[in-house]
C-alpha cells in the first residue's frame, strides 16, 4: 500500500510545477491536504493544473516564473505567503538539460543557461524560501539534484557540473538550518519517464532501449515516484534526515 | 510523528533482527502499528519477548525466535519458522550491529577484529543469503540493511566497526544490483547518533558523555529509534518503489560536515 500523507493545514511550493517529476510532486502534496503554490515559466501549464486541482476540491495557485531571475523568484515565494500565510515545503525542480557535447565544444552561454536555472534558480528559490522559514522557525526543503549530481556522463559536464552543484548547497544549507527548525535535503532522481528524458530521445541525445538495458531495475522511473520520495522527505517522520542527497535511481548509482 | 497516516504494511510479514533494543525495537512497534506481521529475532530472548509484549499493544501479532545471526543454522531454523507461521516473507529488517571496544587499531585485538566482522557484516550476508531465495520463490520482497554514519566516514578509535560498516554499505550496494530486475529491492539506512543502549555504552554513560555527543551533531540534539524505524518503512514501502541499493542517512547532518 502507497504510504498516505497529511499535511492538512499547510502550505508548498513547486518550481518546475508545469510537468514532469514537478507537477506529480504538487499533485500529490495537494492531495495529501496542503494548499500548493505551482511555479514554472510556463504560466499557461501550471494554470491549468491549478485549475484541475480546484476543480477537485484543494487549494492552490499558480505563478509564472522564470527561476534564473531572482526578482521573479521574490515575488513568486511572496505570491505563496501572501496566497497561504506560510510557507512550510518546497521542492526546487525546475531545470533543464543540454544537449550533449564533447566537453571541448560547449559555449560558454549553454553554460550559462544552463547554471542559471539548474544551479543559481535552486540558490535563489532556497535563499527567498529561507527568509520565509527562517521567520517561522519551521519548513523543509528539498532540492532537486539528480544522479548527475553523483557520478559521470560523457557530454554532459553542464549539467553534471550544475547538479553537483546542487549537492554541495544543500549540503552547506541544511547545516546552517539544522538546529533552526529548517530541514534542507536533495533527492537525485535517475531516469525518470518525463517530457525531458522524452525530449532527449526525440533529439537523438538518449537511446531509450539501451538507456532501460543499462538501468539495473531494467525500465524507467516514474515522475510519481519521485513525488512519493519528496513528501516522505517532507514528512515528520524523516526529522532526523539532513543534508542527504537521495538518490532515487532504480540503482544506476549504485553500480 | 503521525505521518504516514494509512496502514500502509497490512498483509504484510516482516522478519527483522536486532529486535531486542533500540532501532530494532523502535521499529518492530513501527511496522506493527502500520499492520505488519512480524518475526521478531534477537540473541536476547527476554529482550525480544519485551519487544513482542510491546509489539501486541500495538496491534501486532509477533513471533519472537532467538538465533545468533551469526550461524547460518540459526538463521535457517528462525526464516523457516516465519514462513511455516505467516506462510511468506515480504520485508527483511537486517538489524543486528554490535560497537566496538574504543581503541586506536594497533591496540585492537585479531579476536575482536574477527568479532565485529562477524556480527555486523557476515551477519547480514547470511541472512540475505538465505531470505532472498524465499522472496524470490514467493514473487519479490524487499530488505533493508542497517549501516551506519559509520558506513560513510571515518571515526577515531572505531576502525573495526567503520570497517564493517562500510562493508554492508558495498553489500548492499552489489546484493541490490543482483536483484534489483527480479523484484526484489535492497537498500540500507545510516542511523546517525541515536539514543540507544549502544550509544550510552560509546558515549561512558554519563551526562558528560551525552553533552559531548549532543555538541558534535549539527541538529543540535540526538536522534530517536523512531526516526530510524520512519527511515525503515520508507525503504519498505511502495513508495521507495525507486529505491535500489541507496543507503539512506538519517543522521541530523552528522556526516555531511
């Protein structure tokens, strides 16, 4: 049975909400009882998933926000509070992938972008979340990192280099927060079934059939499990957990 | 901590080691209380018959078996009673772990070296060794190995134990890939500094001694067995249904320093 949660009475956020491993994060939060702020630069997506939510009786909104502008950042975590009143879990999903290049031939603005979303959008979500939280004395966060913030894999230095990134900022967090009621984690999700790992196999970028062949659980994940493994990172019953990059990963890091 | 909030291991039979005290324990009365049968297994009958009194009021219906897992005949004899009982073996809680004497290495003993081995990293390749053809003849399971924060890093005076501990991490890690597309998933959770009969005995028993734990953790107190038993479920759940050879930390920052 699908462990259930209740987190009636409070307030989440998601960036990153508009689809994927996001959206199933804030669909299953509302319907665990929290009020839920989506997020994501792609306001007509995350409002017709608000809007799919109030339909079914929970509570939340929607804002656009591109998490490479940190005044879109501010206003999306102060549209959360004013919504809600609080703000007691978010999840930092919103990012992107490159496409693959020999590291010798990346350009610097691929780079860029991708850090500016993948690795400064976490730092600026974290830092306005934390102003929230700080004041509260109370909330968790996770941080989505991903297996390429553990290991290796030729042609992807931007990314692997921005998830690793996320790690060791989690990591520096959760210790400045532990003692100060603000839980900081980051999970590491492997292949996951989203509209990115479809899109890089409709760009050549990802073999689906070799990508399953390598993967030791042999298919991919789903965006629901990485739902399931934030709220439990959520969750009271992992109060003691701290500063943990999650693997999540159907044991590619494992091997 | 009320979260999970259904019975999310109704139906389910869970055989754990180490049920005598501390995690084991915490989490014995866990797995209970969200609908588990439960094999309760420790070399301490009185402490495992404590367990299983503990485990009644909360709902469970418990069988204690003594066995040193340390024998591969007693390990046979306590999984073969659990399945004549409860007639299958869903979820494997390897628990049993025993501390080391505090010394630098060269004032350790080979006998000790032999000891600490044994009982917490044969331990648990005995038991895995012989719950994973019964899972595997009964459609899948799921097993979670009990490491350590000292599984991750160094401590002073503890080669012995960080050793072993560092050992069930890499079993984990290799058992789980060996399994991982045959429906049997295997992780291990690292208890930090949990207040436990193992840590009073590390920390001399003494409120000094607890102070002095208590200032080295970034959470600024101890963690509970029970914060270990919510780690547990986790992994035994479906909703670690992605979770393969991973060792959780539960350690209140402890190692990320």
């Amino acid at each position: 049975m699908e462990p259930q949660y209740d987190f009636g009475g409070q307030a989440a956020l998601v960036t990153g909400a508009a689809s994927g491993m996001g959206l199933a994060t804030a669909i299953a939060f509302a319907k665990a009882g929290a009020a839920v702020t989506l997020a994501d630069i792609d306001l007509d997506a995350v409002k017709k998933a608000r809007d799919q939510l109030l339909a079914d009786g929970h509570r939340a909104i929607a804002v656009r926000c591109d998490v490479s502008d940190e005044s879109d950042v501010e206003a999306m975590v102060a549209a959360a509070v004013d919504a809600f009143g609080r703000l007691d879990m978010a999840f930092n999903s919103a990012g992107i992938q490159s496409p693959a290049t020999d590291a010798a031939d990346e350009s610097a603005e691929v780079f860029d972008r991708v850090n500016a979303i993948n690795l400064r959008g976490v730092w600026a979500s974290m830092k306005h979340e934390l102003r929230q939280m700080r004041q509260q004395g109370s909330g968790a966060i996770v941080n989505c990192s991903s297996l390429g913030g553990l290991v290796g894999n030729p042609g992807r230095s931007a990314y692997h280099g921005s998830k690793h990134g996320v790690i060791g900022m989690t990591r520096s967090a959760a210790l400045e927060y532990a003692s100060r009621g603000v839980r900081i984690n980051a999970i590491c999700p492997g292949t996951i079934d989203t509209p990115m790992v479809q899109s890089m196999v409709e760009s050549g970028d990802l073999d689906l059939d070799e990508c399953i062949a390598a993967l030791p659980i042999g298919r991919l994940g789903t965006a629901d499990e990485i739902a399931s493994s934030v709220l439990w990172l959520c969750s009271p019953g992992a109060a003691f957990v701290v500063g943990v990059a999650l693997p999540v990963d159907g044991g590619w890091t494992a091997q | 901590m009320t979260n999970p909030t259904n019975p999310t291991f109704e139906g389910k039979v869970v055989f754990l080691t180490g049920a005598g005290n501390g995690i084991g324990r915490a989490t014995a009365v866990a797995f209970a209380r969200a609908g588990a049968s439960l094999a309760l297994v420790d070399i301490d009958e009185a402490a495992t018959e404590k367990t299983a009194q503990l485990v009644v009021e909360a709902g469970g219906k418990p069988i204690g078996l003594r066995a040193d897992v340390r024998s591969e005949a007693d390990i046979k004899a306590a999984l073969g009673k659990t399945v004549r009982e409860f007639d299958k073996l869903d979820i494997a809680f390897n628990n049993v772990g025993r501390d080391q004497r505090v010394a630098p290495l060269a004032d350790s003993t080979e006998e000790e070296w032999r000891f600490i081995y044994d009982v917490n990293v044969t331990s648990m390749f005995l038991c895995m060794r012989n719950e994973i053809p019964i899972m595997l003849e009964k459609g899948g399971g799921v097993i979670v190995n009990t490491a350590s924060g000292a599984g991750l890093i160094g401590i002073k005076g503890t080669a012995m134990y960080a050793t072993a501990k560092h050992a069930v991490v890499g079993l984990t890690r290799s058992a789980a890939l060996d399994y991982a597309d045959k429906g049997i998933r295997i992780n291990a959770v690292a208890p930090g500094i949990i207040e436990t009969d193992m840590m009073r005995r590390v920390s001399g028993g003494t409120e000094e001694g607890r102070a002095n734990m208590v200032a080295e953790e970034p959470i600024g107190r101890l963690g509970q067995p029970e914060e270990i038993a919510s780690a547990v479920l986790w992994l035994a759940s479906e909703g670690s249904s992605f979770a393969i050879g991973t060792t959780l930390v539960v350690d209140g920052g402890h190692t990320i320093r």
